[in-house]
C-alpha cells in the first residue's frame, strides 16, 4: 500500500451541534408540561373581555422571548459548578468542535465525590514511604521527573474541596507515598519498601471493610506497582493512579487491570505547562529543521536502535543524535525542548516500559506524536479521541516507509492536528482544581466510577439486622 493512501483515510470532521430552538431551559415549549397561552377575544356572560390586538400580540412575544433569554442566563448562572462547593458540571469548554464531556453514563452529571487522605501521622510506617527510613527526603526533592505525580496528586487531593476529614463518609481513601522517589534517593530499599507497605495496610480498618477495593494508590513510573513486590497479595483489588499499563516485558504479569485502575498523565516539566512565558515556545511548521526526531536512550531496545540507524540513513529527515541524559555533557531541560520542537513530529517508541514521557511533552512543543508502542495505555480515553491529536504506527513497520508516510501528510492537517491538541493538552497539566480543565480533574472524574455503595471483602461477613462482624463474629466498627 503506497503511504499516500494511509493519508487519504484520515479525514475524520464533526460539525456543531446547535441547540434546539425549541427548547427553554431544557423544556420544550409547546410540550404537555409547558402548553403556551392562547391569545383570543372571548365573551362571557356579563363580561366583557378586550380584544387582543396586534400590539398586544407583539408584546406577548416579545415577553416570551425576553424569559428565554433570561431562563437560559439564570440557568448558566446557577450551573451546580457555581452553586455547590462539592459539585463539578461534566461538561468543559476546551476542545475539538464541541466541548469535550465525560458521558452522564457511569460518571453521572455532576462531579460529587468524598476522597479521604490519610496523614503521615495517623498510621505507624507511612511517613517511611513519603520522607524515607530517616525522614530526611523532602517532598521538594520528589516533585521533579518522572514520579513527580506521586507528590502533585497528594497536594493537590489535600487541597480539593472533595476532600473529607471524615473516614465514615468518604467514598474513597487515599494512601499517599513517595516510594519511587525514595527508593531511588536510598531513603528505603526494595525490602523495606515491602515491609513498610504491609505494616501500614495492616493498620488500616477500612481496608480491610472492602479489602481495598475503595482505596488509591499512585504508583507513577514505568516500574507500576512492582516496587512493592507484594502487591499482588495485598494490592490485587486497590485503585492503582499511574502512567503505565504494560510492564509485561520483564515480568510474567501486568500491574495494571484496565476495569479497575486509571492510567494518568506523565508530569511535565512545570516550565512547560503553566500560562504565559514557558521555557521554549513552539516553532512555525516553515521553520522546524526535521520531519520527525527521536530524542532518547537506546537502552537496546529494538524499536529504538531502529530508530538510531533510520536516523543515520536519512539525516536530513530524522533528528535523532546521541544525547547525554548524565555526566558534564548532560543535555540541559531546555537545550531538550529546543530540539523537540524543531521537527513536524516527535517519535515516541517504548523504552523499558510501554508509556513514554516524550509523548505528553510533545504537545507542549506543538510536535505531533507518533506512537510507537502497541501495548500503551492513554489517559482519560471516554474524552480524548487520540486520532485526531497523535499517530500510532506499529512498531513492527519502523523504517522507511514510516518517513515516507509521515513525509506525504500536508501541513494543513498537522496544523489542524496541533490545534486539536492544543485544546486537550490541560488534560495533561496537575494544574490546581480551580482550573476549568487539568488532569487532576480528570483524575477525579475517573475515580467517581469507581465508587461503590456497598463494601465488602473475604474479612467481612453481616448479619440480619444490617450489623459488619469479623470472621470471629464480632461487631466490627467503622
């Protein structure tokens, strides 16, 4: 198949849907529920009721149309995201060529949910796993890099106005930890890690009333949860937050199960995302020097050695040069994004893990990304619909044929595609809850599926009178 017809498929359009103007607020005029007024001359005996004119006829209408107006102003003004600290309307104004919404079905129309977040203090060990065994690692030391989002996520639930200090009516329990960032600063090692978890777990009563079906944990490296080795004994049912959704290479099993954990954004270096002057600024198409480019370590994996050669097969088209990530030759965050801006599209093949860092940063250089991963898992998927902001090719056809392909898109539609991305890269940023689109939002949208009314566990029994007694059937209280 030549590459020009893999283009020519890609025509995907949506128009506008207008808003009936049949409808008030929802209601139909002229419905059973909302009959309108019939204007006419009637007698009565004795009564004499004045004919209606043409100008009583105009100033009917023109009331009639003043309350539309009005109806649909008060409606906005008084949206649940304005009226109750604890509700968040579905529907954002950022994206494509409609708002982009979370679907009523399984999220509900409002964003109402109860997170509790446990304190360093309340439970034996779990300061361990934010500041390490000697609580000197600071949560500044792990709000960089790749597990950043494990110290952003627990801000930004500390300061949430879904929140609750109280455990009997929270929907879920968050159990903050910096596991990652500590391990890799020789805070815990991987058998402490181990022992610390099971340790706080055990403390934990409503764990154990729904066997941890209700409780998250953000694990936000390519590693999973496999820094705790003893997951899939105690974690096997808990709520995982994390960027990663295969890790099948060097393990025999996935920590990620797509029914109950939420893939998550990769942290973005702040410098990148935030309003106003960033770091770099995006190039005009006319100016970017490469096609494509490929900025990162061979780690001898196959897709990226191929990569590495394609590059020095077609120089002029594929940017991808020896880059030292350590050492006095370290290439700078800065010197990084002037090179990734500088191509039409950013190549993001998997590396150790199936999810890439270099795919979210893309957007915020305006680069095209191009999947080259085929197990990868992408975040907030009910919204988002990816083909029209990114590639994926597989990872089996790297070659030529991918240059040429890439080569034949016109730079309308890679225009058209960046300003899709455009819209929908705030899904991308742990921006604070007060902004209208972040990924925190989108974070507590997914967890408001996940909630469930009723809780139990195999370490749970009731009785008749609606009573929660342990194995030895004894009251249990929550």
């Amino acid at each position: 198949m030549k590459a020009q017809s893999f283009y020519t498929r890609i025509t995907h359009t949506q128009k506008d849907e207008e808003p009936s103007p049949d409808s008030v607020g929802g209601t139909k005029m002229g419905s059973p529920h909302n009959k309108p007024r019939v204007f006419t001359s009637q007698h009565h005996h004795h009564h004499h009721v004045p004919t209606c004119t043409r100008f009583h006829q105009i100033a009917a209408l023109a009331l009639i149309t003043t309350t539309f107006f009005l109806t649909r102003a008060m409606d906005s003004f008084l949206s649940p995201s304005s009226t109750s600290p604890h509700s968040l309307s579905h529907s954002f104004s950022f994206g494509y060529d409609r708002p982009v919404q979370w679907p009523d079905r399984g999220y509900g129309s409002d964003l109402s949910i109860k997170i509790y977040v446990y304190d360093e203090c309340e439970i034996d060990g779990l300061k361990d796993l934010l500041k390490g065994e000697k609580g000197t690692i600071a949560p500044s030391h792990c709000v960089k890099g790749q597990w950043g989002t494990q110290v952003k996520i627990h801000k930004l639930l500390l300061e949430s106005r879904f929140r609750t200090k109280k455990k009997e009516e929270a929907d879920l329990f968050f159990v903050p930890s910096y596991v990652k960032c500590v391990r890799m600063m020789g805070g815990l090692n991987d058998k402490q890690i181990n022992e610390t978890y099971v340790k706080v777990i055990s403390q934990m009563p409503y764990f154990r009333r729904s066997g941890g079906r209700d409780h998250i944990f953000v694990f936000p490296s390519g590693a999973g949860a496999h820094f705790f080795k003893s997951w899939p004994t105690f974690l096997n049912r808990s709520i995982f937050l994390t960027p990663e959704g295969d890790r099948t290479d060097k393990r025999d099993t996935s920590a990620f199960n797509t029914w109950k954990d939420i893939i998550i954004p990769g942290n973005v270096d702040d410098r990148m995302t935030r309003h106003g002057e960033n770091l770099v600024q995006p190039l005009p198409l006319s100016r970017r020097k490469y096609l494509a480019n490929y900025l990162g370590r061979a780690q001898g994996k196959v897709g990226r050695l191929q990569l590495l050669e394609l590059a020095k097969q077609h120089p002029d088209k594929l940017e991808s040069p020896d880059l030292k990530f350590k050492g006095p030759d370290k290439l700078e965050r800065e010197d990084y994004f002037q090179h990734l801006r500088n191509a039409k599209f950013c190549l993001a093949p998997r590396g150790e893990s199936s999810w890439s860092l270099r795919f979210y940063e893309s957007f915020f250089v305006e680069c095209v990304p191009v999947i080259l991963s085929d197990q990868i898992e992408l975040p907030f998927q009910n919204v988002i619909d990816y083909t029209k902001i990114s590639i994926k090719w597989p990872s089996t056809q790297i070659g030529s044929q991918l240059l040429e392909y890439l080569e034949s898109i016109p730079d309308k539609h890679i225009e058209k595609m960046i300003a899709h991305g455009r819209q929908v890269r705030c899904l991308f940023v742990y921006a604070p809850e007060s902004e209208l689109c972040s990924a925190i939002k989108g974070i507590l949208w997914e967890l408001q599926r996940k909630v469930r009314l009723f809780h139990q566990s195999t370490e749970t029994f009731w009785l008749h009178n609606g009573s929660i007694v342990n194995r030895n059937l004894t009251s249990v209280l929550f």
